[in-house]
C-alpha cells in the first residue's frame, strides 16, 4: 500500500491535460513527514521496505519503516539529551550513509533543522556554513578528510560541541552508541507546519552560498517529483544517484519516493564514479526506476550494455543540467529505455518535465507541473505568449505553496529579490513550442551577437553530438564589431588531438546542426573546466579568464 490518496485528491489522470487540469495536493495544515508518513508506513505495513543500502566494500543493510521509526525515535531522544532543541541547526556530512535517513527523520520530529552538506566542503566552506546557521552538531562519516575537515573548523567554531561519527573516530562520539543509550518511545510536541525544517546551500556559480529555507510542507510538493515524472512505483525500487549533500537526493532518494510507496536505493562509493560497479546493480537489486544527471547517462552510454540486464527498469528521468538529444537517442536504442527530463532548483520540486502522461521529444524539458503557476517572462516584465521566444521561469507565489523555498535564511534583501514582486525568480531561460518547454541557458550566460541571443545549451549540445567531444562550455567573448562572438571552450575524448583541422570541422558541424549564426567562431581545446563544488561549469570564470 502507499499513502498517496491521504494527500492527493486523485492518484490516476487520463492525459497531461486531464492532470494538469485536475491534480490538487490537500491541504495538511499540521504536516509532519516523519509522523504522516514514516510513523504511519510503521503502523499500517511495519515489514514495508523503506530503504536498501549497499556500499562498494559489499556491506549491506535493509532498513523497514518500523525499523526506521524507531532507530529515529532514539536518534529523537539523544538529539534532546544533547541539549539540542526546537529552531538548533545541525549539519549532516553523511556521503551515502543509510544513517541519514534515521537522522533526517529524527530532526523532523523534534523541530531541529536538517542542513545536508556534501563531504567534499573544505575546512573554509565548514566554517562558512556553521557560522551562517550557528550550527550546534555535525555528523559524518569516517573518512580522514572529511574528519580532519570539520576538526580543523571546530577550533574556531565555538558554538560547534557536538561532533557524531557513524563509527569510531578521534574527536567524535559513536553515532549508534549512543542512539542505544536511549528510549524508543518519544514524548514531544509536533513541530509547527511553517517552521524551517531543511535548509540547503545554493551551489551557485557566483558569489558565497545562499542559505534556501524549505518548510514542513516541502515533502508534499515531491509527490509530482517521485510519482508523477519519476514514475515510482508502490513497492518498488528507486536508484537516484546524489549524495546526500544536494539536494537532489531530497528531489529522489526519501521524500516523493516513500509518499508514494517505493523504497529507496543507495549505493555507497567514496571517490571517483565507476559506470561498470552501478550497472550490475540494476539487476540484481530489482530496481525498478532510475534517475540520474546526463553526466552519467553519457558514462553509461560508452559500456557495452548488452551485457546488462535492464528487465525490471520501467522509469529512467534525469536531471540537474539539460540532456543531450543523443544521449537520449542512444541510451533508448541500447536498452529500449526513454529518459524523461525534468527541471527544477533547489528551491523547488520538479517545475517542468515529461511527466508520466507526457511523449518525449529529445532536447525537451516537458511540461509545466500543475502544482505552480508557470509563466515565461520577458525582459519587460510581460509575459513571453508567443511560441519559440524566450523567457525567465518564473513561479506565481501562493500562499499555501507546497515543495517552494519560504525564502533565504537571514537574508530579506536577498528574499525581497528574488520573490518580492509575487514571482519567484529562477534565473533560466526557456522557450515553449506546443506547450513543450526547451531550456536556453542562465540568463547572465546569454550571448548578444549582432542582434541574436543565443542560448550556450543549444550549441554545448550541437558539439556533444560530435565524437570527438567529451566536454564543453559555450561562452560569449567582447567583439567590436558584433557586441560578442561565440568561443567553446572543449575537452576532447580520447583519441583527439587539437588541430586546425578539426576546429574547422567542429565549426562546420555546429552549423548543419543548429543555425548556423550559433557556431562557435573561437574554439579552444582544454584539459579542464571550472566548476562548483557540485559540479556545475562556471562560466562567469571562463569568461573572466579572458580565454
């Protein structure tokens, strides 16, 4: 069984248009994921699977929402014990841990913020976030960079006391013993449905982090991200590959996906990503829907799948950066498989997407989720009506808005910007054709050359189609005689070397596979690309770089 009639007016639509129409969260004025949901799978169905972990050293463990209920009611009670209470902020620097379930549930009970961090932050970044949100307790996983990480930042952290480790480790206290000291019956009071309940960091490619405030409403609006894109399935498996520190794995990996039914995979790796250790996974945990980044999809692609069994695989969705139409030409061709996309912030649930009533077209994000009031809007403030011209995304702000940020932490100038006049404003650009939307670009990365605007997706996605590229960022450069020119900035495959030749013939390509006014007319072959901690390619840096 799952629970999504509890919160959802209807579970079943005829068309996208029969669901957009008609869908309607109900409104819960006291939510509480953790008791509406996790507690409520532990008394109804307490064998239900809620989450199978296995790591790359061949550990294993299944956690049942029983179980998970009460892990979390001892977490509850040591959280209390440590003098931590209703409105503390403590940080999470769980990699792939199963722990993290038990953690996050527990803060949901008791009213203390979750704030998610990957475990690649340096001492600087620690310290940075610690002192923006005071945060009181850290807990991580035992790996000596990580450790020594956070011990060097708690020198100078002096409201920092707390330090809990998922083993044994120097400076730290066991994560598991202590949760034994503790009762499994907690006694305390439902947090307030408008309290904070999970802060993340932006991973912006400018300036520091910006602190996104997410209320206990939040899970809700992920049923459209889980159920209605995702295509999870009740009793099912879902594999999202993130880590715990984004938000992406809020997006996959807990929320939507238990609304609904399915438990949840994670696959424990510290390092580098290996394609081949992922795909046998697939089989022989029945995973029975897939999302990750094109990155990854781009990985897959160059294995020989035929050697993998994809028979149990009903959903593939991807998300964090726009696909490529021929990744998704061969990823289908290879296993049968159409990759839905989908598109949101860590500031929202899905806000576009091929939703499970929706045909695919490569290259597209979807459609509009029902949840929010979608517009494009132009330069003037007016909304974009015509088809093929673009606009910023921007969401309507309602009052009672189920899986929207509430605004920045501690940050009303930054909160009036980018919702103070009744839109919240993602900063991406799209256009619509057929009511099917297309993503352009960020609109500071949006290149003005001789009266066009050209989207860097667009061409980035031109030369991925060649073979000799593996990577690559289109960026505008200053031209006097055409305000800026187009440059792309490529990491070439294996097998390439840079050439006067091939540059012609990466030119030539662009232009048969898009208009030909979009070519790139600077071309420079690099072994690398500045990125954000999250992997996102900075272009502000490229540009700045003057290359």
């Amino acid at each position: 069984m799952n629970l999504l009639s509890r919160f959802l007016n209807r579970t079943d639509f005829d068309s996208y248009e029969d669901f957009s129409k008609n869908v309607c969260i109900k409104d819960t004025p006291d939510f509480n994921f953790a008791y509406d949901v996790v507690d409520e799978y532990a008394r109804l169905t307490p064998d239900k699977r809620a989450v199978v972990w296995c790591s790359n050293k061949g550990e294993e463990k299944t956690l049942t929402f029983k179980e998970l209920s009460r892990l979390s009611n001892k977490t509850a009670n040591m959280f209390l014990r440590m003098g931590l209470k209703k409105g503390d902020f403590i940080m999470t620097m769980l990699n792939r841990r199963y722990e993290y379930y038990i953690v996050a549930v527990a803060l949901c009970k008791i009213g203390v913020t979750l704030i998610p961090a990957t475990c690649l932050l340096t001492v600087k970044d620690i310290e940075y976030r610690c002192e923006s949100a005071n945060v009181k307790a850290i807990i991580s996983i035992n790996e000596r960079e990580v450790t020594e990480n956070i011990l060097l930042a708690q020198k100078d952290l002096p409201d920092l006391k707390i330090l809990l480790n998922v083993e044994d480790c120097k400076g730290f206290s066991n994560f598991h013993k202590e949760i034994e000291k503790e009762s499994e019956v907690l006694k305390t009071e439902r947090p307030e449905v408008n309290g904070i309940m999970l802060t993340y960091f932006t991973s912006g490619t400018t300036g520091n982090p910006k602190m996104v405030t997410h209320n206990y409403k939040y899970p809700l609006g992920h049923i459209m991200t889980a159920y209605f894109w995702q295509a999870v399935q009740d009793d099912g498996l879902h594999f999202t590959m993130a880590e715990t520190g984004w938000a992406k794995f809020s997006w996959g990996k807990i929320y939507g996906q238990w609304i609904a039914g399915s438990a949840v995979f994670c696959y424990e790796y510290f390092g580098r990503f290996t394609p081949t250790d992922v795909l046998p996974l697939l089989a022989k945990y029945k995973i029975t829907s897939f999302c990750a980044p094109p990155t990854i999809y781009r990985f897959l692609i160059r294995e020989d799948l035929s050697k993998y069994d994809f028979s149990n695989l009903k959903s593939c969705t991807t998300a964090g950066e726009p696909l490529n139409a021929e990744v998704f030409n061969q990823f289908y061709e290879h296993t049968g498989l159409i990759i839905r996309e989908g598109f949101g912030q860590t500031e929202s649930a899905v806000m576009l997407a091929t939703f499970r009533y929706c045909t695919p077209i490569p290259g597209s994000l979807g459609f509009a989720c029902p949840i929010y009031d979608i517009i494009l809007q132009g330069v003037d403030g007016e909304e974009v009506l015509k088809d093929e011209k673009f606009g910023e995304v921007v969401i309507k702000v309602r009052e009672n808005q189920f899986g929207l940020l509430t605004g920045y932490y501690k940050n009303p100038e930054l909160t009036e910007e980018m919702m103070g006049d009744g839109f919240y404003h993602t900063g991406d650009l799209a256009y619509r054709k057929d009511g099917y939307y297309y993503f352009v670009g960020r609109k500071d990365d949006i290149i003005k050359s001789s009266g066009y605007r050209i989207g860097p997706f667009e061409v980035e996605s031109a030369l991925q189609e060649h073979p000799s590229v593996l990577e690559c960022a289109i960026t505008g450069v200053p031209d006097e005689l055409r305000g800026q020119i187009v440059k792309a900035s490529i990491i070439l495959n294996k097998g390439f070397s840079p050439s006067e030749e091939l540059i012609k013939e990466l030119q030539e390509h662009v232009k048969r596979t898009t208009a030909p006014y979009k070519y790139p007319r600077i071309i420079e072959f690099v072994e690398t690309l500045p990125k954000t901690i999250s992997g996102k390619i900075k272009r502000k840096d490229i540009r700045n770089d003057g290359k």
